[in-house]
C-alpha cells in the first residue's frame, strides 16, 4: 500500500492542528477573533487587526492615512475607517458637548462623556493601589498594564510594547507617523490625543480671560466655573464634593463611601456639598 503525506494544518495561536482545511478554517473563524483579514495594499492575511496594522506599518513603507470627513478620526487601515463610519455616524448626532467635539446620538452617553472627561469623576478604584477611573474596564486595564505586566502588542518601530493594540495604534500615529489632529487655538501646538491639548491648554493658556456659557448669558472669568454652571443648570449633574479633600463623585453613597475610608467616619451629610 502507498504511504500518502497528508498536511496538518497548524494553528499558530493555540496547539491546535488537524489534516482538514476546512476544519482549520472554521476553528480560525470561531476561535481567533473571526474571519481572516486581507491587507488592502498586498495579499497578505491574518487573523487579528493589530498584527494586520502592524503588518501595514513594518512592510509598506508609504503610510497611508484614511480619514474620516465627519471627524478627527483617522486610521492607517481602510477597514478600519469603514467600521469607524459604519459604528459612529449611520445615525444623527444631535447631542454635542460644549466643551469639545464630541457628539452622540445618545443624552446618557454624552453625560457620561462629560463626568469622564470633564468632570474626570472616578467611580472605580484599584484594590492594590490608589488608582480611581470612571469606567471598570479602565481599571482592568491599568492592572493588567501596571500590576501584571502584560505587553503583548510589540511596535515594530521601535523597541515600546503595549499592554492593548489601541495604544500601540496611538503610539504608531503619534510617533511615527506624528499624526496632530488636535490643535491649540492659541498657538501651534498640536497633538494626537485630545488629552494632551487639554492639558497644554489648562497648563500654558490660563489666562485671565472671561468665559461665556453658551446656552445662556452666564459668565465668569474661570472656564472651569461656566463648565460647572453647564453641567448642572443645563444637563442637570450634580457633583459632590468631600471638604476635607480634592475627592468628588457624582453619587451621594460613593462619597460616603470615601469619608468613612479616608477621613475615618467624620460626620457624612455635613461635609457634602453640591457645585
């Protein structure tokens, strides 16, 4: 009887192997993140959107950038623009923030939006240090970053690694390819994390100028006092303050929460105050 050499097709993600493609195929589609995706600039495949941009940014040495034409969105994947239009603008967006360019469809995403970024309300702490976000994947990310360690998206540019392939994708743009799509309205500055212009702003820009709601006539020479006046007489957010401290939540219980903590049980409703 002949011998006959049959393939084993080898997965190069688990130890998973089998001689029938098609099986093959469908533990790659099931398993690893769905179906194989093809770079738009050559015939090379894979199975994980960051080994595909990385693919884009070691191997074709002219970037191409595909920008969104409703946003500052920007993408070196053609793919990724596409998912970008098709998940943020196939709906009207009538709520916008006042304070930046962000717009939703939704009031309760732009209000979360705002105690996030704005109001920079911290609901969630670390149980292994003194780290507080606003949302609880936040959290999980900064433990597996920080307290695991875990680096798993490598730049081919250089020698960082990042513990998710979105921040290996703003170092990329940032770094090396110096993407700025945000820019200061009073000087050149200019950065790829809007972030960042907020903080250049807060930290060179703080002059004495009078700002101006823009819902209403209010006005004050502290931006930050308009953006409180926003919040509450317009949105309707309330943001608690501890006395004794910089804290500020914006629920009751969770300050609470805090005095018994931090301040050792001194008296709740007393130090509670509403901006």
């Amino acid at each position: 009887m002949n011998s006959v050499d049959v393939k084993i097709f080898k997965c190069n993600q688990c130890d998973y192997s089998t001689n029938l493609e098609g099986k093959f195929e469908n533990h790659m589609n099931d398993i690893h993140l769905g179906k194989s995706m093809k770079c738009d600039q050559c015939d090379y495949r894979c199975y994980q959107r960051e080994h595909l941009e990385n693919h884009i940014t070691k191997t074709h040495s002219k970037l191409r950038n595909f920008n969104c034409d409703q946003s500052d969105y920007t993408s070196i994947q053609k793919n990724g623009l596409k998912m970008h239009m098709d998940n943020m603008h196939t709906e009207i967006k009538d709520h916008k923030c006042t304070q930046c360019n962000y717009t939703t469809n939704r009031d309760d995403k732009l209000k979360d939006h705002i105690k996030s970024v704005h109001l920079e309300i911290k609901n969630h702490k670390c149980n292994e240090c003194g780290y507080r976000a606003y949302w609880k994947h936040t959290i999980k990310r900064h433990i597996d970053a920080v307290h695991l360690s875990i680096r798993n998206h490598q730049c081919d540019l250089c020698d960082l690694s990042f513990s998710r392939s979105g921040d290996l994708e703003k170092h990329i743009k940032s770094v090396h390819m110096e993407i700025k799509n945000h820019k200061c309205s009073f000087c050149d500055y200019g950065s790829y994390a809007r972030t960042d212009l907020v903080k250049h702003i807060a930290a060179i820009h703080n002059g004495s100028k009078m700002y101006k709601c823009d819902r209403c006539d209010y006005r004050s020479n502290k931006k930050d006092r308009v953006n409180q006046h926003n919040y509450k007489v317009h949105l309707g957010i309330i943001n608690s303050k501890c006395r004794h401290c910089d804290y500020s939540v914006n629920q009751v219980n969770l300050l609470e929460e805090h005095i018994r903590e931090v301040h050792k049980g001194k008296r709740k409703r007393k130090n509670i105050i509403n901006d």
